[in-house]
C-alpha cells in the first residue's frame, strides 16, 4: 500500500504541531514542514520511498523512484540533493502510536517538484 505525502499546505512549523493521528494529518505535517524549502526548476518532479516505523522514523534511508529534471546539470543535481535534504529535515514524523501502528513497515510515496508554466502560443 502506497500513500501519496503533498507539499501543498501552507508553512509551518511542523514542531509546533500535534502528532499526526491520520494520513491527512501526516500529509499535512508534512507539508508544513516542507513549505519553505525549494522546488527546484520549473517542471522538474522527484519521487521519494520511504518506509516508517511505530515511531514516524523511518527504514534505512530513503530511495529516489522517479525524476524528471529541468535545467543544466548544476541545478538538476541541486534539485536532487536539496530533495533528500529537505526529506530528511522533515523526519522523524511526529505519530500517535494508533497512526504508528497502522503504517509501520508499509511504504509511502512522496513527489516534490513544481509545475512548469503554461506556454503560450
């Protein structure tokens, strides 16, 4: 079972919030947590597995899945590295232990990136 986690909530910080008792919850804690950190070039996409335990840390360290990158070299591998980062300053995330128990072990999907603006004719 995969959970798809957005980073479109509104900044915060993810600290000052009560420990996720839900998916919505974690997908919003997550959210805020990312909300100030950078997407990255325009049209660039990176997809990121990671598996939690019982107390919202997670299993060994989290795998890139998918990438689409814009952009030269630099910033592609920019927008790799800061990803991870970014990940990794989010975590552990703070669960309630009935959340804990229900996704231990179980996979979760999270894509960062932002859309690239719609060309005109």
């Amino acid at each position: 079972m995969a959970a798809a986690l957005s980073c479109a909530v509104p900044p915060a910080l993810a600290q000052d919030t009560a420990p996720a008792n839900t998916l919505v919850d974690l997908q919003r804690q997550f959210g805020a947590c990312m909300g100030d950190k950078p997407l990255g070039p325009a049209g660039s996409r990176l997809t990121i597995r990671l598996m939690m335990k019982r107390d919202g840390s997670i299993f060994g360290k989290p795998r890139v899945t998918f990438s689409h990158l814009e952009g030269d070299a630099d910033a592609r591998h920019r927008f790799v590295d800061d990803a991870e980062h970014a990940v990794e300053a989010c975590l552990p995330f703070r669960i309630t232990p009935s959340l804990g128990d229900a996704i231990a072990g179980r996979p979760f999907v999270i894509t960062l990136g932002r859309p690239k603006p719609e060309q005109g004719i």
